[in-house]
C-alpha cells in the first residue's frame, strides 16, 4: 500500500515537471488577439503577426529583472501575471532614468526594430500605424 502511495507520487510529480517544461502550467500565455497597449496615447499589438515574422521571439521583448530574454515557458511560469506588463518594472522606481516613461522604453524597442527590420522585414513607423488615434 505504502509503495503504491510512492510510486503514485512519483509519477505525479513527474507529470508536472512535464507539464512546467512544456509551459502548460496555465501561467501567463501570448493573447490570441490583438492587445491594446493602454497608456495616455493607446497603441496596437498583435502577438500574432509578430511570432509568425521569422526570428522573433518571446525574450526579444520580453525578460527579467537581470535584463535576461523570457521564453514562453518561463512566463507562463511567472508567479505573478502582472509582472510580464513593461511597467511593472519601467515605472518612476526604476534605477535608469531614462527608462521610466512609456514612451521611452516602448518606441525604443517597437520602434528600433520596425526601422532595423528582423527576419528580412521591416515593420511601420508611422504615428498612426501603431497608434489608434
Ligand atoms: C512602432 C509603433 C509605434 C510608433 C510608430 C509610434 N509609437 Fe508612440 N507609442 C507606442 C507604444 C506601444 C506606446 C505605449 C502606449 C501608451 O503609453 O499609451 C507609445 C507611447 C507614446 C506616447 C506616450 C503616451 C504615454 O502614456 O505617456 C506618446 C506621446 C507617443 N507614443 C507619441 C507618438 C508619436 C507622435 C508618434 C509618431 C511620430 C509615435 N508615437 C509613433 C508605439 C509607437
Ligand atoms: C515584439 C514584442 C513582443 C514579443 C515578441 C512578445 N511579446 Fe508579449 N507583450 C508585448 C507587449 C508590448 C505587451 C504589453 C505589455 C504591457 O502592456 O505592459 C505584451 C503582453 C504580453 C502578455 C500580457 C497580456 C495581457 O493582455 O495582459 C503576455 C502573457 C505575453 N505578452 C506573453 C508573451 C509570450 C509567451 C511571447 C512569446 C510566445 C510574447 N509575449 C512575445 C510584446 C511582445
Ligand atoms: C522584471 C523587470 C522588467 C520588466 C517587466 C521589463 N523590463 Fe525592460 N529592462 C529591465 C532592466 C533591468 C533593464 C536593463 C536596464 C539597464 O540597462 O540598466 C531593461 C532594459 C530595457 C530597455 C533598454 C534596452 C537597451 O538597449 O538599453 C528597453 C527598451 C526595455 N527594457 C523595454 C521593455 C519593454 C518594452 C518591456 C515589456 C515588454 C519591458 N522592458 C519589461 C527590466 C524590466
Ligand atoms: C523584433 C522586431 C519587432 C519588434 C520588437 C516589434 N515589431 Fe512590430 N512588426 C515587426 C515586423 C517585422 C512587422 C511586419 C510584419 C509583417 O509584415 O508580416 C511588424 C508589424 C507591426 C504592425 C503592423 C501589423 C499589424 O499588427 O497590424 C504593428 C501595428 C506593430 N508591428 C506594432 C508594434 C508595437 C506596438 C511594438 C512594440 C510594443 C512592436 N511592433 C515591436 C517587428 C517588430
């Protein structure tokens, strides 16, 4: 009986350890539709359209409090959901000072790309392009 405990044990904790590597943890995934990133100038996103673009990925945009790129499976392993958001970090608390205001930190890594191109294509650059209004 005991053994039977164990061994059942065991494979449970084996089945999570599958499901955490896989990012199935039910964790913070990549939205199916188009975000609206919303600040006093409210913008589109679509993660979409940006992962099917070859050669990007989660932790171009993406990372940590070291400045380290997040896979898709260390987000969907976030603790805390709200972390993921830009300014949980980029916000007036933030060590840089040139890296607190919403515009700063997103027209450097929106637009840096968009001008710079990845994967053989580049992406807009117009106000209105990512900007509802
Ligand atoms: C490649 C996409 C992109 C382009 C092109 C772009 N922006 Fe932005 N911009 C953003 C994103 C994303 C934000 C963050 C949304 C927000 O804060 O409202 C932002 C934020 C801003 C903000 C700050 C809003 C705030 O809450 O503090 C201003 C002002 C702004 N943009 C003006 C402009 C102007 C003017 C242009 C054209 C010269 C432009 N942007 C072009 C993506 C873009
Ligand atoms: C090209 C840039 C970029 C890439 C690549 C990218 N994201 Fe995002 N993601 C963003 C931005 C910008 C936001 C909005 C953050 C904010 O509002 O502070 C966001 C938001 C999110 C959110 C929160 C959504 C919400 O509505 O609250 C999740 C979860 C997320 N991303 C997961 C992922 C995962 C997983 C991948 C890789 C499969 C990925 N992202 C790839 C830029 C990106
Ligand atoms: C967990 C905290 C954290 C989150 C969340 C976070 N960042 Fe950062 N970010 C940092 C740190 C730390 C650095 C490095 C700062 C330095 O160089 O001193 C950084 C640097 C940057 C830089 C400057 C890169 C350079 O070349 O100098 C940009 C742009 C940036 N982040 C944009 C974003 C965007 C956009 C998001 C949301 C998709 C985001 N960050 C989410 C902590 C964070
Ligand atoms: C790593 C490079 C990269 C980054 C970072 C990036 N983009 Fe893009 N984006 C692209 C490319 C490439 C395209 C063109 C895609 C195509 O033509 O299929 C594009 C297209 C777009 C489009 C037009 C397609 C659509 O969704 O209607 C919008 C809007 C856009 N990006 C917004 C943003 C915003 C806002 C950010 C920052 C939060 C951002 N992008 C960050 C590479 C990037």
């Amino acid at each position: 009986m005991r053994t039977g405990i164990v061994a059942l044990s065991a494979v449970f904790v084996i089945g999570l350890s599958v499901a955490v590597m896989a990012g199935e943890v039910g964790g913070p995934q990549a939205p199916a539709k188009e975000i609206t990133i919303d600040g006093k100038k409210p913008a589109r996103f679509d993660h979409q359209k940006h992962m099917a673009v070859a050669g990007v990925s989660c932790g171009q945009c993406h990372h940590d409090a070291a400045y380290q790129p997040l896979s898709a499976e260390a987000i969907a392993a976030l603790p805390k959901a709200r972390s993921i958001l830009c300014v949980s970090c980029h916000n007036e608390g933030f060590a840089k000072e040139t890296l607190r205001q919403r515009k700063d930190i997103f027209h450097a890594r929106c637009k840096e790309c968009h001008t710079a191109g990845v994967g053989g294509k580049k992406g807009p650059t117009k106000c209105i392009d990512c900007h509802l209004k």
